[in-house]
C-alpha cells in the first residue's frame, strides 16, 4: 500500500519555517521519525517512508503553493497512487494556531495551493489535513502574516503540535480516514478552543 503525502509550502530561505510552510514542516518532522532524507526531483523533494507495511511517499513540491497541483498530480502518476491514498497537510487560517482538521473532501477555502490541486486533479475528493495558524493580523495584513515566522508562543507550542500532525498522517495510512478523523478531529485542538 503506497501513499503520497504532500506537505504544501514554498522554496527559497526567505520562507523557511513560514506558516504558509507548516507543510513542509511536517513533512520533515515526518522523515526524521523514519531517519530517511529528501532528494530533489521533477516537480519536488521525496522521500520514502516505510510505516508498519505502508510506503509514505513524503512530497514537499517545488513549484511554490500557487502550482501545486503539477506536483502532486505528477507524483500520484509516477507511483501509481489512488486519490483515496493521498493526502495533503497545508495551513488554514480559519482555525486557531495548533488546531488540527482532518477531512475527506472539501472546499478550498480561499487557500491557493489546494485550490491548484482541486483544479489539476478535477476534483475536491481527496483528503487534507489543515493545521491551523490563527488570523491575529490586521486588515489586508493577510500575506504578510501567512509569510511570517511564528511568535514565540507558538514556536514553543510548535514541535508539539507537529508531532500529532505526524501522528495524524500515519494512522491516515494505517487505520483509514474515518477512524482517524474520528479519533484525532476531537482531540486535534491547539490551546484554544473554537
């Protein structure tokens, strides 16, 4: 069983540890709990995780968020992965910071890279996790927010809620989306509560 899990960010050391890279972030809290590396190739960095069975195809794309998509869908062809099998972490405004949000389907909620996916693939079928940031910014301070660094609070807050955002995507491949959601979407609260 193989799937592909595709943590959305963008490139470049000017957005390193954004949190509109909180994708990335998993992504590679992910391949250290399986000691394994990224290697650059078309569309991205993979890497191959092994979980009790199942093989993680870890994707962190780089064509920065807007084009996400040709990643993605690139990667499920070229391993031969089912939609039901992908899964997409990205950040979410919506949400208070350190909320975690697994679903099956969905709108793209104004976010640009899984609104590119849903335009490439044809469909909103397919599961995302959104880890949420807060919205603590003034009006039309949207992008400046997304494309800054996390505050100290929430730097300390941070491995923490990475770590069950990993958690999240291994019983995604291990137990299924229904249990999962389940199981984590009730529990999947950063500090505050909505």
């Amino acid at each position: 069983m193989k799937y592909l899990i595709a943590g959305l960010g963008n490139i470049g050391p000017e957005y390193h540890e954004t949190r509109h890279n909180i994708g990335f972030m998993v992504a590679d809290a992910l391949a250290r709990s399986g000691n394994v590396t990224f290697a650059d190739g078309r569309y991205g960095a993979t890497a191959s995780l092994a979980v009790k069975g199942r093989k993680l195809i870890l994707l962190k794309p780089s064509t920065y968020m807007n084009l996400s998509g040709n990643a993605v869908r690139y990667w499920l062809q070229k391993e031969n992965i089912p939609l039901e099998n992908l899964l997409v972490v990205v950040d979410d405004l919506a949400l208070p910071f350190g909320t975690l949000r697994l679903k099956g389907k969905g709108s793209d909620a104004g976010h640009n890279g899984l609104k590119h996916i849903a335009a490439t693939l044809g469909t909103q079928d397919y599961a995302r996790l959104r880890f949420g940031i807060g919205n603590g910014f003034p009006r039309g301070g949207q992008i400046d927010y997304v494309l800054g660094q996390f505050d100290d609070q929430e730097r300390q807050l941070l491995p923490e809620r990475i770590e069950t955002a990993a958690d999240i995507v291994k019983s995604f491949c291990l137990a299924g989306l229904d249990f999962t959601m389940n199981h984590y979407n009730k529990k999947g609260q950063g500090k505050t509560n909505e």
